[in-house]
C-alpha cells in the first residue's frame, strides 16, 4: 500500500502506551532486568484498572 493508511483499532494501543507512561519508571528504560521492567508495567496497568473500575 502506498501512502498513509489508517490501522484498524490502533487508537487502542497508543492510548494504552499514553496510560502507561503516567508512571515516571516506564516512561525510560531504567531496569537492567526484563522481568522487573514487566512487573511495573504490570503494576502500572493495574492500578489503572482499579482506578477505571473506583470511579466509574
């Protein structure tokens, strides 16, 4: 395909990457290690669902 061409739902995830660097870790790449670099992204996204889901 030649051109711009929007992505089926790619709003989905660029807002999602928008929530996720709320938090200040994410936002650089700080940890030396995989899985506590995927712990805080764990962390981050569910203290977005627990707020989403406090204040409806």
């Amino acid at each position: 395909a030649k051109g711009f061409e929007v992505l089926s739902r790619r709003w989905v995830v660029e807002r999602t990457f928008g929530w996720m660097t709320r938090w200040r870790r994410l936002v650089r790449d700080y940890e030396r290690r995989i899985d506590v670099s995927q712990a805080m992204i764990f962390v981050a996204m569910g203290a977005n669902l627990i707020r989403r889901n406090a204040h409806p």
